[in-house]
C-alpha cells in the first residue's frame, strides 16, 4: 500500500518510487480518500517533473550550493551564511528532498516551522561544528526578526533552485513575521552616549566615535586602512575616508559601492591620535582600528562585538535594542534632526534606494511644517 498511518500521527502519509527516485512524505490529510488524492497529485507532480529535466536535489545540497557558487566564503557574510543554512538545515532536514519544500506542501511546512517559533519557547537547533558542515545541534531562542532572516535566506535559495539550478519545480508561498519593531530606529540621546563612552576601554572609544561621526557599517570600519583615509595633516581644511568596495582586498560595503565620507574635525583629530599611538607602539600594517588582547597588545580584529557587549552592559544600555549598528542610526538621526536632506543621507550611508533611508523621514525638521509657516508671512509687495 502506498499509503499509510505512523504511530503517534494522525496524518496519512505516502510512499512510491518513481525512475529510482524514491517519494516518502506525509500527505498532510487526516482521511484515507483525501490522503490518496494527495498522492496521485504527487505521483503526477513527479512524473511531470522528470519529464521537464528537474533533478533531484536535497535541501542540504542546495545550501552548500548556493554558498559555493554566490556567497564569498571567509569573508563576514560569509560566515554569516553558514551559521544560518547549518539552522535551516537542522529545522527542515539536510536530507530533505527541495521538492518537499515547494508548492502548497513546501508552504505549509515552512509555515508551520514560523508558527512554532514564535510559539511557546521559541526555540530553534542551532548547529555546531566546522565551516559548510551540516551538524547536530543545541537549542537558542529565536526572535521575529531572525525568523525572517531566515526565511529570507531559505527563500533566496529556493528560487535559486528554481529559476536557476532547474531542481525546484514548485515555489512555496513564504510569508514573514510580522515584526513589531520594524520600520523603528533607537538611536542614542547624547546623555547615552556620555555613559557609553565612560564604560569602553579607549580602544573602543576610539571606535565607536568613528562610527558616530561617519556612519560606517561595523564591517567597514573594522577593515578600514590607514591608505583609505585622507587629509590627517595639521589644519587640513578637507579630511575624509573611502568606504571601498573590493572584495578581493577583504574589505566591501553593503551596496557593492565604494563611497568617500567627509570626516567631522573631532574624528580627524581622534584619528591622528590612533596613527600616533600605533607608530609609537611600533604597529606597520594597514588596519586603522585595531583591537586589544589579553595581554592588552595591539591586534587586527574582525569584531568588537563581545567588548561592545561588556561596554553596553555597565553603562546600563541593556534594552535589547542597543547594537553597533545602533551608532549608524545615530549618526543618520542627528543629521537628520540636524536638517540634512534625506537625498544627501542616502548619499552618506551608501543607501541604493532612497527607500532604505525613509526610516528616517519622521526625524527631525518637517520640511511641509516650515512650508505652511510661510502662510503666516505677508506676500512681498
């Protein structure tokens, strides 16, 4: 029989072979005719399938893929990927045949792993082990804004398969969370910063001014060189700093864009004082910021996250919205409120749509308030 009832489950499920390919999955129907309709659907779906050229492919397989051949291993979204397929991977099967995942079955699925993780417990596997491996796991809580970065992620794969690899006949319909604090962006009040800055070591310090004063992403400042950085001389009336885009170099921003960010005088200054310290300690390499071991030596870093962390804490910043990426939204926010066009904070941020930057659009000067004032004004005679 091809179709059957598992203990403990209430649904029917189906089992076939068709070319060698071998098809088990549940039906999803709790009655024996439904779930034999399910199945002749199925059997028809793999048939049809087979004849168009759609090869087998898992779900395991297609992440590696897609991190292979579109994501540049080694480098910091790199990394990121991993850890999010190994998650992906653990929460729906590496084994797991894709065409399980789409259509209305795939949809399903995918919305029944969302629901329970915003659920009691909110907990999803978390993977351990080296880089591109698929490997067992612990369990860590999960917010709504990370159930969408990876369903995101799983999503982009998917169509990957789809409209690319051929291995996916049948997208799903992924719905995100609806996230509360979308569209929302803390910043710091000045007060805030004042407590920040007290409980960071000066290395930190140092980092975190950059950051307030031009707006980089954390990624671009950690692999910011001293060659990208201009106009350090005494008095010099024009300083800036080059975001640069060269992935080959280790260094990228987030548009694929390099861009050129003047620097206010107070971080010009701040960074004569870190090229002095570092000639001085008798550092020769390119990195700006550079952080601290445990021996307090200088050293390159890729993250400051974990010292950031400490930081936050004991100056008592601990809502759980406070992050590096926090300093961008302030620098953004206080040009803002400063009165800076949101065309030219586009520009500042490294923004490809304007859209990305209108989360700042409520802050600050309304420009439509300052035009109906004009009302009030007698016309020129």
């Amino acid at each position: 029989m091809s179709i059957y009832k598992q203990a403990g489950s209430p649904y029917w499920y189906c089992e076939f072979e068709i070319g060698g390919e071998r098809v088990r999955q549940s039906t999803g129907k709790t009655g024996k005719a439904e779930a034999k309709a399910v199945e002749a659907d199925l059997r028809k779906q793999h048939k049809a399938r087979r004849a168009n050229g759609y090869s087998r492919m898992t779900l395991g397989e297609a992440l590696i893929r897609y991190g292979a051949t579109v994501i540049k291993q080694g480098q910091t979204n790199g990394r990121n990927y991993i850890y999010t397929s190994n998650r992906l991977a653990l929460a729906f099967g590496a084994d797991t045949p894709l065409d399980q995942l789409g259509g209305k079955a795939g949809t399903r699925r995918i919305a029944d792993w969302r629901d329970k993780m915003l659920a009691a417990g909110k907990r999803v596997p978390v993977a351990e082990g080296k880089r591109g491996a698929l490997a067992a796991s612990r369990s860590q809580g999960l917010k709504a804004g990370s159930i969408n970065s990876y369903l995101k992620i799983l999503r982009t794969v998917l169509r990957k398969a789809h409209g690319d690899w051929h291995t996916l006949e049948q997208l799903p319909a992924i719905t995100l969370v609806k996230n509360k604090r979308a569209g929302k962006v803390r910043w710091l009040s000045e007060a805030e910063e004042a407590l920040l800055m007290t409980a960071s070591p000066l290395y930190l310090r140092q980092f975190l001014q950059f950051l307030l004063g031009t707006g980089a992403r954390k990624t671009e400042a950690y692999t910011l060189v001293w060659d990208n950085v201009s106009g350090l001389i005494s008095n010099a009336p024009n300083a800036e700093v080059i975001f640069e885009h060269a992935p080959e170099k280790g260094r990228k921003t987030k548009s694929g864009i390099s861009r050129t960010v003047p620097l206010p005088q107070s971080v010009r200054e701040m960074l004569v004082r870190v090229r002095d310290a570092q000639r001085a300690n008798g550092y020769t390499g390119e990195r700006v910021f550079l952080g601290r071991d445990q021996g307090g030596r200088m050293v390159e870093v890729d993250s400051m996250t974990s010292a950031f962390e400490t930081a936050r804490d004991a100056a008592g910043l601990s809502d759980g919205q406070v992050t590096l990426h926090t300093m961008r939204h302030t620098y953004a926010s206080r040009l803002r409120m400063r009165g800076v066009d949101l065309l030219d904070l586009r520009d500042l941020l490294g923004h490809t749509d304007i859209a990305t930057t209108q989360i700042y659009a409520h802050i600050g000067p309304s420009k439509l308030s300052n035009a109906v004032a004009l009302l009030d004004q007698p016309l020129a005679a």
